[in-house]
C-alpha cells in the first residue's frame, strides 16, 4: 500500500520530472476600479448606512452597498454569515488601507470566487489581510493576486488567524518584502484546482504551520517539501522557496502479471510521487518454481522495498527453479544386472539431475552403469 512520506529506503520507479506551470497572467482590464483617483479612499458615514468591517479596494462595505460594493454587480458582503463573494471583479487599488480587500471583523471571513477574479495595488500593500481572524478562500474561480506588499504583509496575510483555501484557483505573489501567503496556520485543502505563492524569500511562511491534505502535492519545487518545523516550503536542500506550485497529485495504477504463475493479485492505487511499499508475491508458483522477484520499469524489487512512484506501472513476476529432490544413491553393477551413478531425482516433475542445486539436468540413459557381464575361465576337462 502507499507509504508515509517518512518511510525509509527508496528506490526511484518510473520517475517523471514535474513542470512548474506559468504563473497566472495579469489582466489589464479596469473596469472594476473604484475611481481614477484609486489611493482616496470612500467613508462610510451614517447616512450611507451602518459600517461593516470590511473594506474593497479602498470602498468601506455598508449595510447599504453591502450587495454591490462597487457599483458593478461584482462583489458582494453577507455580514450574517461574514462572506464575500467576488464575481469575475478586477480590482486596482487599495485606496488608504493595508490591503485591497482589508477586514477587521473578529469573526472568520469566507471569501467565495466566481468566475476569474483578480486584486493588485502597487504600494506597499497586501492583496488580502485579516486583521483579527482567520480567512477561507473556496468556490470555483479563480484567483490572481499581484502587490508589493512589505514584510509586515503578504498577498494573502491573516496576522491573528488562520488562512484556508479549500476551492479554486489561486495565485498570490509580492514583490515587497512579505510572503505570498503568510498567517497562524495555512491549511489547502483538496478541493482546490491550483494554488501558486511567490514572495520575496517565502512563498508560504506559518508562524506555527502549514498542512497539505492528503491529496495535494508540491509540483514546484522539484522535490519540495515542507521545512523541518512545517513552517514553509523549502526545495530538496532545505532551502526555502520563494515560490511555490501545489496541485492534486493525479491518482496512478499499480497492477501486477504473475509472468509463468497463475492466479490474480488485485491492482493498487497510489498518488504520483508518493512512495509504496512493494507486496508480498500473491500468485501461484509455475511447476518447479518459486517467487524470486519482482520486475518493473526495467528494474528488479524485493517485495518490502519501499519505491516513488511517478506513473502507472506493472510489477511482474519472475520465478526460479524450485525442485523437490530426492537422492539417489549410487548402485554398482554386477554381472547380470546394470547399476546406476549417484543423481538426483525431482519428486514434483520426475526430472532426473547430476548435481543437489538442480543446475544440471541429465536423461536416464546417463545415470545407468552397464552390467559387467560374466568373465569366464578357461576350460578344465577331467578325464
């Protein structure tokens, strides 16, 4: 069955290298900036409704535009269930606040993508910051975020909270001195189609952990993993990355041939790039033959070995020479009858051999010593 990351020996079957796919690419549409003069930032007052703890592209969100923020029928506030809801919105500016979208409410924020959604801003900002609690990010979109945003801050960046991405697709990366993502904890889930994180030095950074389920893998970097303590990702040497690619693993075959045997073995499953553990032989020896070892990817495996698995791949069986003898001793011949030499003879098959290991095969005709027949006197007459 499939390891644990942390089983032991290795050895590499069907290794198949793992390409970073392109970051997602800008879009230039500005349909959905707030206004030409982005950096203002629009207030709330009583008039305008009651405030709510969130603000879009520098817009403070109120029980009066709550359902359309921007006035494009974009993106939308529930402040009973405190989910925001973006609808293919673009959206330039951050306005006077840290983040392009910036909460402050207590309760966790939802943030649900419809459609293909992006935030950027190009001061020291983030794309997305919790203030107080945690952020979920699920739906079906997708999400690209581009800012500078500074150390203090992230593309994505929960300060108290937690950050969680269970659906979509979706890209954060800074060029500031911050993470991609960074909060308490990070959590992807395996509802999501992608997400990519690039920062100045992190590409995820948790100041306690970060957790994969178990579907999920890291595609870039090549042979990446979480660090030591799981607070980032690093590349093989243990040097974090700052950038990052994590997908579903896709789900590969395993399945096995009992060569000269007989019978069925059922086939596994395992996800690309983890490890499995090589069975035990489950098919019926041929005649005279044992399980030796199995063949696969031009490679022989001792069942136990632990391998990688990088594509779909077939174990076959192979089989040695596995006789029952029996010993035969030698008999010498006499006058009228023929002996035999000492040889060995398989108990299963009937196969006659020259030696105890079964290497070399003899017929009958080469164990039989011939009668000596009789030696006669000469003559002796009495008279």
């Amino acid at each position: 069955g499939e390891e644990p990351e942390d089983s032991a020996s290795e050895a590499a079957t069907g290794i198949e290298d793992i390409s970073t796919a392109d970051p997602a690419e800008e879009t230039s549409d500005t349909s959905d900036t707030p206004s030409d003069t982005a950096k203002e930032t629009t207030t709330a007052s009583d008039k305008n409704g009651k405030p709510l703890p969130i603000w879009v592209g520098g817009t403070h969100a109120t029980s009066k535009n709550k359902e359309d923020i921007l006035g494009k029928g974009k993106v939308s506030y529930d402040d009973k269930t405190n989910t925001l809801t973006l609808k293919g919105a673009s959206i330039k500016s951050a306005g006077n606040k840290k983040a392009v979208i910036y909460y402050e409410g207590t309760d966790p924020l939802t943030i649900v993508l419809s459609g293909d959604n992006s935030l950027s801003d190009k001061g020291t900002v983030s794309g997305i910051m919790s203030a107080k609690s945690s952020v979920t990010i699920k739906g079906t979109g997708t999400l690209t975020i581009r800012t500078d945003a500074a150390s203090s801050g992230a593309g994505i960046c929960a300060k108290e909270g937690d950050v969680v991405i269970s659906g979509g697709t979706v890209s954060s990366s800074t060029t500031g001195g911050g993470a991609g993502i960074r909060a308490r904890n990070i959590r992807i889930e395996n509802g999501i189609s992608k997400v990519q994180a690039s920062g100045k030095k992190d590409a995820l950074l948790a100041d306690n952990k970060i957790t994969l389920a178990g579907r999920l893998g890291i595609i870039s970097p090549k042979n990446g993993k979480l660090s030591g303590d799981g607070r980032k990702i690093t590349d093989q040497d243990g040097t974090a990355a700052a950038s990052a690619v994590i997908e579903p693993l896709p789900v590969l075959e395993i399945t096995f041939d009992p060569g000269e045997g007989s019978g069925t073995m059922e086939k596994q499953t395992v996800l690309k790039g983890r490890k499995l553990k090589v069975p035990e032989n489950g098919f019926t020896a041929p005649q005279c033959k044992k399980f030796d070892v199995w063949r696969a990817d031009g490679k022989t495996f001792k069942p136990g070995t632990t391998v990688r698995i990088g594509k779909s791949v077939t174990f076959i069986a192979e089989w040695k020479i596995s006789h029952t003898l029996n010993l035969v001793d030698y008999t010498e011949p006499t006058c009228e009858r023929a002996g035999n030499i000492e040889h060995y003879v398989c108990t299963v098959c009937g196969k006659l051999f020259d030696d105890s290991e079964a290497q070399e095969e003899i017929e009958e005709k080469d164990t039989v010593i011939r009668a000596l027949g009789h030696e006669w006197d000469e003559p002796s007459y009495t008279w």
